[in-house]
C-alpha cells in the first residue's frame, strides 16, 4: 500500500480512455478515406448519427450530413437523446476534449470531399441566408450535391 495504492483501477478514467480511443479511431480517417482503411463500424455510426440530425429538432435535411465532425453541427446530449450510449459518450469525449478538425496543408483532393452543407469554415448566418435560395435546393434535391 506504501508503494502504489490499492492497485485499484479507476473504471472512470478506464472509461474515457476507451472513448477517447473510439474517438481517435472514428475520426483519424474521417470520411475522406474511403475503402477498407475506415472500419466498418464507423459507416454505422455516421449513419445512426446522420439519421437522429435529420429526425431531430434541428432542421438538418436528409443527405446533408457526412461526419458530424466535418460539419458545422452541435449535437445536443442528454439522457432523452435516443442514441447508443457508446456513441453519446463518444460525442462527450469530443466536446471535452474539444476536437476540431484543422490542417497545415490541406490538399486539393481532400478539399474536394469536403461537405458543402454546413461546412466548418463558413458563417453560419450566411450559410442559413445561402440554405434558403432556391438554387441551394435546386443543388440539394436534384443535384445530391454533398461535397465541395
């Protein structure tokens, strides 16, 4: 006991350690990388996750979102958000750590397969002035339009 405690182990910390790693798995590829470097499971998560922003309260229209950390989206969690607790305190993890998405050199490819629906680097009063002509509906309904 003098020399390294109880040799008891900190479930909490156990716990955010593995969300942090899920978190670190989940976005290290993102959704830029295609094919079989990205696990599947996370082909899943952007669906399940995709799939509650346009159910929910916050207006983000079917086929807008790529990865919810390459868009310009705050998803509210709380014990009533219906989903998976895994990927609730994944979202957790990243709102405490603050991920961002950043880059010194962005290449022109990946710059292509950026969303354009609301994107991280635009204003989001423009992007809701921009959202509502009809030539952005035009691009979302008729054209699948997703990326920049």
């Amino acid at each position: 006991i003098t020399e390294g405690g109880k040799q008891v182990l900190d479930i909490q910390a156990r716990n955010e350690a593995i969300d942090l790693w899920n978190l670190q798995s989940y976005t290290i590829l993102l959704y830029l990388v295609q094919g079989d470097k990205r696990a599947s499971w996370c082909y899943f998560v952007d669906y399940i996750l995709a799939k509650f922003l346009e159910m929910s309260y916050l207006n983000v229209r079917p086929g807008q979102i790529l990865n919810v950390f390459l868009h310009n989206v705050d998803i509210p969690i709380s014990n009533q958000t219906p989903l998976p607790t895994d990927i609730k305190r994944m979202i957790l993890a990243a709102c405490k750590y603050k991920l961002k998405f950043t880059g010194l050199s962005i290449g022109q490819n990946i710059k292509l397969k950026m969303p354009i629906w609301k994107n991280l680097a635009v204003n989001k009063q423009c992007y809701q002035q921009a959202c509502h002509r009809d030539s952005a509906k035009c691009l979302r309904l008729n054209h699948q339009v997703r990326t920049v």
